[in-house]
C-alpha cells in the first residue's frame, strides 16, 4: 500500500527542472562557508566556496565545485594541490572579498602565508588542509574537484560561518 500524497502544485520561484527552481530551494539550504586557494606561477588566488563536502575518511578525501567561467578556475584546473581553508563567523569580510569578482583577494588586509606544496594559507581561520587533486570531474558550467587532505590544522576554536538565504550568517543558540 503506498501513502497518500498531496497533489501537485507548481512552485511560484520557477518551472520544475528550472536553474531559478534549483536556487530557490538551495536558499533554505545552509552551508558552510570555505576558501579554496591556489598557487598560479608564484601568485596566489583563491574564491569562497560553499559546495565543499567530506568525501571519504579513509583515504581522507573532499570536494567542492568551481564554475568554469570563475577567474580561479585556470589556477584551480592546472594546480595539483589546493588549501581548502573553514572560515568562523568573524570572517563575514573576508568571506566576501574572496567571492567578490575583481577584487583584490591577497592585498594588504589578507593575512597569509605560503604553505605546504606552495599553496597560500589563510591566517586566522578555524581550520586548514592542503589536498592533492585526485581528479576534476565536468558538472554543466562547473567542475566537481575531489581532493585528498595531506597536510593541515583544525587552527583555532570557534563557530563557523554560514551561508543562508544569499547571505553570510553566524549560528544562534
């Protein structure tokens, strides 16, 4: 016997299948807010991301999508080790420099260093790891990076930052 089910209605937001219907459910959806950064011949770029996802503990293993048109992606697509850094919720500026097109990423207000295998480290957040590329595997527009952790550090203690309704948000209690 099968349960009853409401009867279809069409959403307001978009057609079913629609790029809009997809955004608007993902809206009610809260994430994690990381960046993900690179080295490109000596100079370092990076974008927030909020698609990253624990893959396998064992090897320990991640992923994240970049659209293909990001101004990351060429550094993203040719480097064989990415950061992949969780920011806290006192990090709402940062977290929006680094997805702000034309900005500049690794100016002055940006503290980092160079870390394992070359890759830029963003100071100051919750935690850190540098992962080896495994493969990029084509999404529409995006690529699905999966990655495996070789070096890194839960940094520091505190509450991260979320990203919901379009906007960055901190955890209430």
């Amino acid at each position: 016997m099968t349960a009853p089910t409401a009867p279809y209605s069409r959403s307001t937001a978009g057609q079913p299948g629609s790029p809009e219907l997809l955004r608007s459910v993902f809206r009610q959806h809260a994430a994690g807010v990381a960046v993900i950064t690179a080295g490109d011949g000596g100079r370092p770029v990076g974008f927030t991301a909020t698609s990253l996802n624990s893959v396998s503990a064992d090897p320990p293993m991640l992923s994240f999508t970049i659209g293909t048109g990001s101004s990351s992606w060429p550094a993203i697509r040719d480097s064989d080790h990415l950061g992949v850094h969780i920011l806290g919720e006192h990090q709402q500026e940062l977290a929006g420099l680094f997805a702000r097109s034309g900005a500049d990423r690794f100016g002055p207000a940006t503290a980092w260093s160079t870390g394992p295998y070359g890759v830029p480290v963003l100071d100051g957040v919750l935690g850190w790891l540098v992962c080896r590329v495994v493969t990029r595997v084509p999404a529409g527009e995006h690529r699905v990076i999966i990655g495996e952790a070789v070096a890194g550090d839960p940094a520091a203690a505190g509450r991260p930052l979320l990203y919901h309704q379009g906007r960055f948000n901190a955890l209430r209690d």
